[in-house]
C-alpha cells in the first residue's frame, strides 16, 4: 500500500519527502530544546517542541526543511517552536539552498504561550518574506490531519506554492472555532462534508489558493515538491497588483456564494456536486483550464 | 354467558372515536395529536418503535406532548430508548411503567427518572426476551410505529431498516391492539410490501423524514496498533484454530480491526474460504473489503446501516434483499440466527471480573445490553453441529466423562485499559453496586463467565475451556490482564504452567510478529479508502468525510 | 482613544482622511513631509473585503507616492469569523495584505504600526505586526485570546491562569506584555506628533523584536533558539 | 504531573545503530520515548514525565518487564507521556530501542 502523507508522522514525512536519508536535523530530540511555558502550566513538553527542522535534498538539490507535528498540541506554534522556524528560514539566507519546504501541520497559535505564539508568527511571516526576497522558493506541502488554520494558514500564502491533498485543510479560523462563537447555524463543524467543501485541498485549489492538489501518499507530494522547486519567487509590485486583481475578482464573482459547489458552478465545471467524490488525478484532469 | 370478545369491541370503540380524523386510513401530520388521545386510554400497553437505528421520532414527539390528564399511565413495551421523548413522556406523566432492551445515550437520564419515582422499571429484557413477551403477557394495545413509505391502502414498505417492525405489528394487530404507523411518504404504489395494509389502522406521513443512526460505522481511521495486534490474535488463534465460519461480531473497533484485516493478514494466513463465510451482523461499511476479496458468502442483518444502501443493492448474492434491491432486515430473526445459527460471537465490554463475568454497566446510568447477551451466551438447547462448535465442547469436557456436546464461542476482547487508565479487569463489576443502589433483582450482567470461552487482550488469549478449576480459571484471566490491579497480582508461577498447557497464549506463543502489527495491514486506513472498497457505492453519512 | 481625535494628536499640522464606515484613509502632514495613513475603527472585524481594501491602499500609496511613509492605525478584533469568508480563502487576502506592506518596504516605505485601541490575533498579524515598527497607546488592549476563553479551550482552570499572568507575559492579555516581549517597540505618551517624528527618523534594520524580547526579558528563548537554528551544524 | 525516575542495573553494553533514537509523538493515549547512549557506569536511566499522576506502579511493572526483554546498560531513556496506556506505552519502548539498536528510524 502506498505510505499516506495524511496518517505519517512529521519525521517519516521529512524521511519519506527528502531523498533518502538525506535529513540532517538541527536541535534534534537529544537538545531537549523544550517549551518551557508549557511545564509551567502542568503541560507534558515535546523534545523537539512539536518541529523538526533542518537540511537535506530533494532531487539531489540542497533544501532546508521543516515539519509540525499535529499530534502534538495540534502543531500549534510556541515561542520555541516558531523560533526553530524563522532560524531555519534565516538560516536560508546564509546557506541559499534551492528552496525552503515547510510541512505544515498546525491549528495556529499555541494558547499556552499564545503571545509568544503569535509574536512568533509573525516573525515567520517576515522570514517568509526575506527568504522570497532573497530569491529562494519556500514551497508549502499540506495534507496532516490538522490542516492548516490560524497564523499559519497566513504564513502558506505567503510562501510560493502549496501543495495540498484532498485531505489537507487551509484556512484562517477553524470550523470549531466559528461554530463556538457564531453558533451551528453559521458553520457546523461536525457536517465534514461542508468543512472539506470550505476549507479542504479541491476548493483551495480551485479558488487558487494552493498550486496543485495531490493524491494523500507521500510520494505524490515528493514529486509535486520536486515540480516546485523550479518556481522563481516574485514579490514585485506587478505581482502583486495581478494577485490584487485576481483577489478582488474573486470577491467579485464569488462573494454571494453560498457553497463551494456554488463557486465550481460558476467556474463552469459540470456537475460539481461530484468533484469531492473524485479521485485527485480525475479531479486534475475535469477542472484543468477552470481555476478562478 | 361471558363476553369472549372483549378485546375487538374495545378495538372497535377506539376506531370509531378516530372516524373523523381519517380518510380511510390516512391522518394528516396536525391530526396526530387528537388521533392519538383518541385512540389511547389510561393505561394502555404502548410500543413506540425505537430501534438502534430508525426512530418513530415524530410518533414519539407527539405522543410526549399529549394532555397527562387525558391520557396516563402508560405502559411503554419498546427495545430502544434512544431519542429525549423516549423519556419525555414519563417526565411528562403520559407513561409511568416501562420494559425495555437498551437506554444507549439516554441511560443516565433514565437512572435519574427512576430514581425520582418517575418511572417503574419492569425488566430489562435482552431483545429476543421482550420480543417473546410480546407474544405471551406484554402485547401492546397500541403500536406506533415507524416505515419509509406507504401506499394508500395502507401497505408499509420499510425500507432497509425494518428492524423490529414485523415482530412489533404482528404481535399488536392479531391480538386487536391498534398499530399506527408514520411514514416519510405516501405513495401510489410501493417497491415492495413489508407489512400488508389489513395489519395497519392509520398512517401519518411525518412532517419530516424519520431520523436514522449511523451506529455501526467505524472509522479506520481511529484504529490503533494495539487493536490491530489483537484482531491479529483473533484470527490467527481463534477463527483459524476453530474454523468459524458463522458468526456475529459485536459493535466497536476492535471487531471492526478483525474485519479489516481479513483480505490481508487472514488472507495471507491461506485464511480465505476456510473461515468468516456466514454472517448475522448490521451491514457494517468496514466489511466492505473482506465481502470485495470474496471472503464473505451471506449477511444477514437486524438492520441496515446509512450509507450503504447501493452497495448492498449491488451485492445481493450477499445480503438479503428485495425484489426491489434494498435490504430486508429483521431484529427478531436475527438475533435468533445470533443465538442458534452461529458458532461464535465476538465482543468488547468495559469491565471483566474474576469469574469472567462482563459488563458494560456504569454507575449512574442504566442502559441495557440490547442483543449482546443473546448473541453473548452458549445457546444451551442447540443440536446442529459444526467443526468449531464441536471443538470448543470437546475442549470444555475433554477428561470429565461427560456426555459429549457442543458449545458455543463467545469471545471478549478488550485492552487491558480503556482510556483515562480505566482498567477493564476488576475483583468486582461496578453491575453490583449499580443493583443495591437501582433496586435491581440481579447484577447488570452482559456476559455470564460460564458463557464465555476465551478472553483476548492485548498481552495473550486465555481459553477459559481448558480450565479445569476456578483458581485455573482466575489465573488465566489474572494472566491476560496485564499491568491493571487484577493482573499485577498473577501467581506468576501458575500463569506460566497455564502457558505450558496453552491455556493462555502470548503474541509470541502463536507465532506472531509484534511488530508487524502497524496500520499498514488494514485492508482500509479511512472512510474514504473503505468508498474505495465499494467501488463508489458506499455513501458514507457526512460526519465520517474528510472531503 | 477615537480614532478622529488620535489623527488630531499625531498630526497637528493638519491631515486629511477620510472616513468610510470602519475604514479610514487619507494622509497627514509632519515636519519631514506627508505620512499615509490606513486605519479602521470601532473594532473591526477584519474580513476579506476590508484586507481587501487595505492592501489596495497600501499599493496604491507604493504606485503613486514612492517613499512616502505609512502609517498603519489598524483598531481589529481579529479576523471576520464566519464561514463566507473562509469560504473565499481570506487567509489569503490577509496574507496578500502582509505581502503588500512587503512590498512597500522593499520599495523604501516606512512602515509603522500603532496600536491605538485594540489588536487582537489575525487581524494584528496581517497588519500592524508586519510594520517595520509597532508602537501602542499606553490604553491599548493587544491579546490573542482572553482569560476564560483561553481557560475553556486549554481546560487549564482560570484561577490558575490569572496566576501565572501575574508572574509570566507569555499568554496573557496586556500591552505591557508585548512591549515585554518586544512586539511593541515603545508606548506612545505625551506629544503623539512627537513620538511619530521621532519614529520615522528611527533606522530601519531587520526585525529587532526578539533582541527586544530578550533584551527586556520578556522573551528568553526565541533569539538564542533562531541563532541555533540559523548558525548551529546540523 | 508527574516526574518519575528508574535506574536499572545489570544490563550489557549495547552497540547501537545510532547515537540516540525516538519513537512516538507527545499526543493524548501517546508518548515520546528517547533513547540515547550515555556513559552511566553501567546503568540504564529512565525518566518519566507525565501528565497521569498517580500510575508510578504500573510505570515500574512495565519499565521492570522491558528491562528483562532488553537489558541495556549505559543507556539513557526519556519520556513525554500523556496518558498512553501500558500496552502502548510497551510498544513504543520495543520500537525505540528497535529504532536505536537496529537504525531504522
């Protein structure tokens, strides 16, 4: 059976992503660089603080690599967590690999320490950004069973490409969270056909907000993280009016929507109501040419 | 000259302080309310079909918000108390006695309700039990029950989830009880009948479709390594060894992981066509794979399950269906298959104590143990014979000059914790404080220790058949206990002679890897992988998709 | 403090912004010239609209005023939480809103940030936070989450959460506890007018917000832990 | 929680694959356990963190029972524990020393 992305852990999809036995990680387990907030508040800490980060290759080409853990505290970023983070990605700076992965797995800011959390978000985000600046692709591969929600959905965006499963999940405010606050009305979180319909892999790709939907096995996401590495980073002012004209289309076309199967109506694929039943090559091959 | 027809002209007054309300046998949904204070009196014997699955849900709202002062007392004869107004009418004061099966997720309030003098419990019968006393001193007078649709003459077609319809109806309409029934449509002509028309006084089509629980879906997502390890267990030392061939599997996990691992592990062992053929068991999605890889020749079920419709439709070689392709189940039939027609059933409890003795009862809630114990107990009258059923006897007699007899298997399989370190081994089932402290006649019991055969955790199998004395007994289940209370105090001593003997089996002792007990061995790791299986005809409900 | 009369304190030699609903817009005069001002009002949901808006303000500012500092006075309760806009990606709009201040800065716009009521979670990070420097009102409110709230979701008993705030700034709600850990570069007091001179006149370097954070003790670990990551042999 | 600390004696030098090994994820019913070579005069350190108080007799019957299977001398053995049940808990230390002695992660 093929290995899925989505049931791995972070380390076997680091081992099963990068070349074989290429990882080198920095501050592995054996540092014991933990959270200390999360003992003070009678929380077992993680060796590694819930991510692994460090150096390999991916088809023979130098990266910098970096996975959250979601089984441990949702992959949810602490002050030593998002610290591991941005080192990494400044370390990018001074190594100038070809590219940066970031395996997201993470519902955002980690409450226990949630300021250091969010500070530490943020200090990703303006990595990200340096990184891009300095000519090196960061490629994002989402597809852990905790999506990616919060500050970190930010942080994918603001990177080259993501590559997502239909499993995979991106988005800013979790389901729960919008159900707890706004009432089962507003989103019912346990409906996960209409959470996967929101915030999944098909309808982010649809919308354009991830670059390519996978099958969930780590070899597919291997290959779809080989096919990016040739991406070219560009935060020039054209760029980003393009994508202020994309977005605001989108608000445009799609902002009285009710449903993604609305949204893939009006993309003009026939029958919508079938593409969360199909498999991620025949969903490629019925929406080629039909991406907002 | 005594009056030997009493019941049909009750019957008859009844039906005629309803004439108004119907058109032939038709009652609009706002008419329930009057149809039913109309046809009820103080007192009444009263089955409001609740099943595992199908509920006669607006039936069962209505009959909750009828005026106490009109009608009382009644008596409730039903299997399943799964919805608020299952309850809501004792707290109400519509219904004051109550015999039933299984409470599931309304048990802690009834241990309340009783506890408040609400409600006076008359027995809690397995289902085959209540099923009987229908037929002998609980027949209901009148009948609220539950279908997909119905003609206009009143034929019901049931759907998939019959379930407890045909033994509820036969019972209250030829004994002159009134049946009534909802159903989600009414039509001009039915795919096929479930109950003929003459056994039914009046049918409502509900405002809403009845509410349907997906009870038997298990996600492989949620199955764990341990638990793959004991299915391995199971099939390597229990259904190779006894051939079984008939069999009922019990709802949770830990079955679902045995049925996932047919096409692979049981497969691999040359397994196939030699174990697992027949079954009495819910049309459960995670058997998908086993029925594909051609393991499976017939399911019979007590009920269907959601989302699986087409794909039963499409594998009638395997299921019992209709002309029309859907299922026809039957809680009553099958739990008799369960009982008599089957060589093995395998379960999960929450508690196992000394002598064997199972149960899922917890303090503070009351909930029934539905099927199980019928499906859970050597069927003492029994005399057809098979390879597992004989062995099993044989083993249970070998040395004591007895007259020679089968017996069934009857497996509990369970970690040796729960979660939140619950130990499922204990000196002393929660059942027997439960009894002092509900008035109860007899501990909750699920499964009686002289019923059961082996006892499966994750440390080894203990074959209670081979165990000749009660300290031998004790032991086997000390030795399988692992690292609870029960099972650190082992005589460690005795536990290995029992292993010698092979009376306990370790992992090792059957010639399994640990370590090749991963997830990689499920035939499906999730829902979707089991829509796979189906080929697409799966249609898992919404609350299982991760897509 | 009202967003009019703050514009009034930082800009007493005039400004002109307009106002539109919980959006704000225009520019002021200072001694060193004309700074563009972004802001929104009464707590803001930020939904994708509003980001929306924001960034185009943002590029518009980089496309016909090169150079010309901004000022980001962005008044959030974080980000609209409803399934529309999630359903339109507004992760997305939020992180194009990050790369649109980027982008100002990469073509020499001062970017500044003051909080001046309230910054709450998404809605800070995708504005104010990603200034070159974020400055607050002493009467700021800035969290991620509040105390029962917090006390709920973790089932950590808020008892104990108070406690700890007492002691740590690492989760609590408070102004003082981002300056400690040096998201907040100082607290605006006084002349605003002249906080904001003194401001843009300020070097601009790389994101100084862990030396802060160690340098006031606030946050111990983050530098020492990036250094490892960046320098350290893997 | 809970600190919780085991040495054990008697056990032989191992030659292991790699420096140190971990197994599992610091998850609910889930744990971490690190294996790492220390020179320790020949004892086999284990350390307990957990977030179940009150099981310390369980954690020595299953660290006693995983002793006997591998008698590790100079050995050091970290634990995050949230709650993993002895079964599991048994598991994840056969898979780290595994992992530790036999190199693959």
């Amino acid at each position: 059976m093929t290995q899925s992305y989505y049931e791995a852990s972070a380390r076997e999809r680091l081992a099963a992503v990068l070349d074989p036995s290429s990882f080198q990680e920095i501050l592995p387990p054996s540092a014991r660089v933990t959270s200390p907030h999360l003992r003070q508040l009678d929380t077992p800490a993680a060796f590694d603080d819930g991510i692994i980060v460090g150096e390999g290759r991916l088809d023979g080409q130098p990266v910098l690599a970096a996975a959250q853990e979601g089984g441990f505290m949702g992959g949810a970023v602490g002050e030593v967590h998002g610290a591991k983070l941005v080192g990494l990605l400044e370390r990018a700076l001074d190594t100038r690999p070809t590219a940066v992965l970031l395996l997201v797995e993470s519902g955002g800011v980690r409450l226990h320490e949630a300021n250091a959390g969010l500070i530490a978000v943020s200090e990703v985000m303006r990595a990200v950004l340096a990184v891009r600046g300095a000519g090196i692709p960061v490629i994002v591969l989402d597809g852990g069973q905790f999506g990616c929600f919060g500050g970190m959905g930010i942080v994918a965006r603001l990177c080259d490409t993501v590559i997502i499963s239909e499993e995979g999940r991106l988005g800013l405010s979790g389901p729960e969270v919008i159900e707890t606050t706004c009432g089962v009305e507003e989103f019912d979180s346990r409906d996960r056909a209409l959470v996967w319909r929101t915030v999944g892999g098909k309808h982010r790709t649809l919308l354009g907000e991830a670059g390519e939907l996978v099958a969930d096995a780590t070899a597919a996401f291997r290959a779809a993280a080989i096919r990016a590495l040739a991406l070219t980073p560009d935060l020039s002012l054209e760029a980003l009016e393009r994508e202020h004209a994309a977005l605001g289309q989108r608000i445009e076309r799609f902002g009285d929507c009710h449903d993604a199967v609305d949204i893939w109506r009006a993309l003009g694929i026939e029958a919508p109501e079938r593409l969360p039943l199909l498999e991620a090559a025949d969903f490629n091959t019925i929406t080629a040419g039909k991406r907002a | 000259m005594r009056d030997w027809n009493t019941q049909a002209r009750n019957r008859e007054a009844r039906l005629a302080r309803a004439a108004h309300l119907t058109q032939g046998k038709t009652v609009e949904a706002k008419d329930a309310a009057a149809l039913l204070s109309a046809v009820l009196e103080p007192g009444d014997r009263v089955c409001l079909e609740g099943n595992n699955q199908k509920q006669a849900d607006f039936l069962a709202k209505v009959l909750a918000g009828l005026d106490p002062a009109r009608v009382h007392d009644l008596h409730m004869v039903q299997s399943v108390l799964a919805l608020p107004e299952h309850l809501d009418v004792f707290d109400r004061g519509v219904a004051s006695r109550l015999d039933f099966s299984f409470s599931g997720p309304q048990g802690a309030r009834l241990a309340k309700l009783v506890a408040e003098g609400r409600i006076n419990i008359g027995a809690i019968h397995t289902y085959l039990e209540l099923f009987g006393r229908y037929f002998v001193d609980l027949t209901p007078r009148v009948s609220l029950v539950c279908a997909q649709a119905a003609d206009r003459a009143g034929n019901l077609y049931t759907g998939p989830n019959t379930e407890d319809t045909p033994t509820i109806v036969e019972a209250t309409a030829f004994k002159r009880g009134i049946v009534i029934a909802q159903v989600n449509q009414i039509v001009d002509s039915l795919p096929r009948v479930d109950i003929p028309a003459d056994w039914v006084d009046f049918v409502i089509q509900s405002p809403k479709p009845h509410y349907i629980e997906p009870l038997f879906t298990r996600d492989p997502a949620q199955i764990s390594e341990i638990q793959v390890l004991m299915a391995m267990m199971a099939i390597k030392g229990i259904y190779a060894e006894y051939e079984v061939n008939r069999l009922n599997h019990g709802i949770g996990f830990d079955t679902a992981a045995i049925e996932l691992l047919l096409p692979t592990y049981a497969e691999s062992l040359g397994l196939k066509g030699r174990i697992c053929r027949h079954w009495a068991l819910n049309p459960h999605p995670a058997l998908i794979p086993a029925i594909e890889a051609g393991f499976v020749e017939s399911v019979h079920s007590f009920g269907s399950e959601l989302g699986m419709e087409k794909y039963i439709e499409a594998r009638p070689d395997v299921f019992f269906t209709g002309p029309d392709g859907s299922m026809r189940s039957n809680r009553a039939m099958s739990q008799a298959a369960g009982h008599y027609a089957c060589d093995m059933f395998i379960g999960s409890t929450l508690q196992i104590d000394l002598g064997g003795n199972s149960s899922t009862a917890t303090l503070g809630r009351i909930a029934g143990f539905g099927g199980a114990p019928n499906m859970g107990s050597d069927a003492r009258g029994r005399r057809h014979a098979s390879p597992a059923w004989l062995k099993a006897g044989r083993e249970a007699r070998e040395g004591r000059g007895l007259m020679p007899r089968g017996q069934k298997l009857v497996v509990q399989m369970v970690e040796t914790f729960r979660e939140h370190m619950q130990p499922a081994f204990v000196e002393r089932l929660d059942a027997w404080e439960l009894a002092e402290s509900a008035g109860m006649d007899l501990p909750p019991v699920m499964i009686y220790g002289e019923d059961v055969s082996h006892i499966l955790t994750e440390e080894g199998i203990a074959n209670l058949l081979l165990c000749r004395t009660d300290e031998e007994r004790e032991q086997a289940i000390r030795g399988v206990a692992g690292y609870t209370p029960v099972g650190l105090a082992r005589d460690k001593r005795m536990v290995e002679n029992l292993r010698d003997r092979g009376i306990i089996r370790r992992p090792e002792d059957l010639g399994i890897d640990k370590s090749l007990a991963t997830r990689d061995l499920l035939a499906a790791r999730s829902v979707k992988d089991l829509v796979r299986a189906s080929g697409g005809l799966y249609d898992p409900p919404k609350r299982f998709r991760n897509w | 403090m009202d967003a009019k009369l703050l514009l009034e304190q930082l800009f007493p030699a005039g400004q002109r912004v307009d106002f539109d609903g919980q959006y704000f817009s225009g520019t002021g005069q200072t001694a060193d010239g004309e700074v563009a001002v972004i802001g929104t009002t009464d707590a803001a949901a930020i939904g994708v609209e509003l980001a929306f808006r924001i960034a185009g303000q943002v590029l518009e500012i980089v496309r016909s005023h090169p150079r010309r500092p901004i000022l980001l006075l962005v008044d959030t309760q974080g980000q609209r939480l409803s399934r529309r806009d999630e359903l339109l990606g507004i992760n997305g709009y939020m992180a194009h809103l990050a790369k649109c201040i980027e982008v100002a800065r990469r073509a020499g716009h001062r970017v500044i940030g003051l909080v001046y009521s309230q910054a709450v979670s998404g809605g800070f990070l995708a504005s104010s936070m990603l200034a070159d420097t974020c400055y607050a009102l002493p009467e700021a409110e800035v969290r991620v989450m509040n105390l029962p709230a917090m006390s709920r979701i973790t089932k950590i008993p808020v008892e104990r959460l108070q406690d700890l705030s007492q002691l740590s700034p690492v989760f609590a709600p408070g102004v003082e506890n981002y300056l400690r850990m040096g998201a907040i570069a100082e607290l605006w007091q006084g002349d605003l007018a002249a906080c904001l001179e003194k401001a843009l006149a300020a070097a601009v370097g790389h994101d100084a917000r862990r030396d802060r954070g160690l340098a006031r003790q606030g946050r111990l670990l983050a530098g020492p832990v990036a250094e490892r990551v960046r320098h350290g042999g893997a | 929680m809970e600190t919780l600390k085991f040495e054990y004696r008697g056990g032989r030098p191992c030659n292991p694959a790699q420096a140190s090994a971990l197994a599992g994820v610091v998850g609910s019913g889930n744990l971490e356990i690190l294996v790492e070579q220390e020179p320790l005069n020949g004892a086999c350190a284990v350390e307990v963190v957990t977030a179940a108080v009150g099981f310390g007799a369980i954690w020595q019957a299953v660290l006693d029972d995983f002793f006997a299977r591998h008698p590790l001398a100079d050995v050091r053995i970290s634990i995050n524990d949230v709650g993993a049940t002895p079964a599991v808990v048994s598991l994840r230390l056969d898979q780290a020393v595994n992992a530790f002695l036999g190199g693959t992660a």
